[in-house]
DNA sequence: TGATTCTGATGCAGTCACTGCAATTTGGCG
DNA sequence: CGCCAAATTGCAGTGACTGCATCAGAATCA
C-alpha cells in the first residue's frame, strides 16, 4: 500500500467514526454532511471526496479479505472447514479494536432502513468474494453449488459477527466455527420429513 | 385485500414500469423524479407518497409469499423440499407475467450502485422472511441453523430468479428445484479434504 | 535550494432529491 | 345528492450531491 492510500484509508476512517459517534448522539436523520464533515475536520466537500452520499459514510471503507491469507486459503490442504478458519482468524484480527464501533453501527442499521439496505449489501459483496475464493478452490466445482455454499458461510460468519461485536460471545473465531459447523445439519433438514 | 388497497397497488406498478422504461431508455442518473411522476401521470409530489426515494421507484412494492401458501408451507407435511416446492412454485406465479420487466430490473442493477444494493437488501429481506417461515415450521431447531437454512434456500432460488428473468431457463421451477437440490452436495465440501 | 509538478483539499454555485403542510379532489357509500 | 376518508396536489423550504476552478502541500528533479 502505497504512502498515499494509508493516508486516504486513514482521513476514511477518520469521517466514519465521526459519522457514527454523531449518529449514535442524535440519529442518523438528524445531523448534516456538513456536521460530520466539520467533527472529522475536514470540508464539506471533501466529504464527497470519500462518500458518495451521508449513508456510505458510516459503512466506512470497506475490508476484503487480506490477500495473502486468501492465497493461503486457496492453495490450503486441510479440510475447507480448516482452512476456513484460519482465513476468518486473519481477517477478524485487523478489526479487533473496532468492536464497540461496529456494535454501534449495527444496532444504526437496524433502526435505519437506508442502513440497513447499505449492510446487507457489504453482506451479500462478502459473498461474492467469498463465492470467488471458493471457486479458485474448488475450480472443477458447479458454480451454483460455489454460491449456495458461500451464502450459508456468510450467513454463519455474519451470525458470529453479530453476537461478538453485540458484546454476546467473547472470541469471535471460536463464535464463527460454531455456527460454520451447523451448516451441514441445516442442509440435511431439507430432505427430512417432520 | 380492500379496493383502496388495490387501487393502490396499481399506482404503484404504474410508477414503477414508468420508471423502468426511461431508466433502461435514458439511464437511471440521467432522469428525474419529475420525469418518472410526469410519465406515470402523477404529480411530483404523490411519486414520494409511494417511494421514498429515486430508486425504491424501480425496485416496486416489494412482494411477500402469499398468506396462504405460507400457512400450507408451515403445517406441511411432506419433506421440506417437497412443501417448499409448492410454496415457490404459488409466489412465482404471481409474477409470470412480469418476467420482461424483472429482466430489465436485474440488467439495471447491474450498472447501479444503488440499485445492487437495494437489491441485496430486498434479498436478505426475503431472507428474513424465509427464515421466519423455516421457525415456525421447524420450532425446536437452533434459530442459528435456520437463518444459515433460509440463506442457502434464498441464494438458491434467487439463481434461479436470475437464469428465468434473463431467458437463460424457461421453467423457473424445475430451475428452482434443481437449485435447491445442489444444497446438500455443497454443505457436504465444507468436511471433505481436497 | 529552488523550480515544477502532481495529488488532494477547498470554495462556490447550481441542480435536484426529498419533506411538511395545507388545500383540493376523488371515489365509495348511505 | 351529500358525506367521509383516502388520495392527490402545489408550494415552499432544506439539504444532499456535482462540476469546476483554484489552492496548499508534498514529492521530484535540475
């Protein structure tokens, strides 16, 4: 990364918790671009700069999975639960002093609808990265079946997520491999009669 | 479903097909609100007594499963693939007709930022309400393992969504449930070494 | 060091999305 | 025909967002 984009990432930063923290004082409806723009100090137009509009602003710039820990994962030996794993661990560590940032921000999106339309949508561009990776893994494996798959380990991940950065369950890691080992009895719920 | 009720569904569709046909004609940045209220022969002002904003116009009212077809679902007593067959199979009915439109919808939200995220969002809604269908079918299951359920049934059935509105499958219930089937298979990579 | 050049920040002016309110019309119903 | 509730509309105002021209700072090079 060059010097330059830590700097961009960093002036991002600094606007989303800006965004947020006057959101959580007085909702999302009732403050300006030009409030959050002056509380993260810079000018209302270079608000626009980073966000195309308020709402992207409290998403933040968003994360992908770390590249070299995704080369890792595609070339991994193990069982894809395994390998899972450590991608997820690697991933989650970088975001470890933001909990009670992102808790904040999801108890936002769920009073906001606009919010909550932007979070699922980081949800389901998680997926299609995912969908990706999984697919560079598994490469001789039906594309449908790649994004049925990469669905349920979103929705698993998500669930951990959720109850780590809601203060519910401490380790997220170990919150997340809980909810990925359900994944296999859920499907088999499907063919079952009642 | 009261007359008043109908006549405002109707509206609504109008809106909607209005705001369509000109954003597939001229692009979704390159038309107004007055230009869409002014095609579907309302008023400004009434557009946002139907949506709130520019792009909820393309997205529509945003359907439920039929009431019915959700009471069968839930005291079904054949497998869960089976039930969820004919559950799809009354929700999609509703919209045979609309299949040229919903082309163009999904085209659209190809190109817009806005549009893909509200689209993903009007997805995991549908998410939510699968999941809530699952619980009260299923209500001694780990709510975890439900919500991970209804993902992969939606991620299924929206593929098929998409191969039947873009003309690639003619049937969107066999496309459906040949989805569906493929969820099993996939959960079953999550255990296996490669 | 001083000239240059390039990136990012800013101010300004304008357009249009969107809202609240108050008035009017419409359509159903006795 | 007359009444009521729902739907439609106009208007005026706020603020989100854009294009453009300019400006400050930092890196590069002679």
């Amino acid at each position: 990364m060059s010097s330059s984009s830590i700097r961009r990432y960093h002036t991002a930063k600094k606007i989303q918790s800006a965004a947020i923290a006057l959101a959580v004082k007085n909702g999302l409806n009732n403050i300006t671009t030009e409030a959050i723009a002056c509380a993260a100090g810079v000018s209302a137009r270079t608000f626009f700069n980073y966000y195309p509009y308020k709402e992207a602003a409290l998403m933040g710039p968003q994360p992908d999975y770390p590249e070299d820990a995704a080369e890792l994962f595609i070339n991994g030996t193990g069982s894809l639960l395994a390998d899972l794993r450590e991608l997820i661990s690697v991933h989650i560590s970088r975001f470890l002093h933001e909990r009670e940032m992102l808790g904040h921000l999801l108890k936002l999106s769920e009073t906001d609808p606009k919010l909550t339309a932007l979070r699922n949508n980081a949800v389901l561009a998680r997926r299609g990265k995912m969908a990706g990776l999984l697919q560079r893994r598994l490469p001789d494996t039906d594309p449908r079946m790649i994004d049925i798959l990469a669905s349920a380990i979103i929705a698993a991940t998500n669930n951990a997520t959720q109850s780590w950065a809601l203060g519910v369950s401490e380790d997220f890691v170990e919150a997340a491999m809980e909810n990925l080992s359900l994944i296999l009895p859920a499907a088999r719920l499907l063919e079952e009669d009642d």
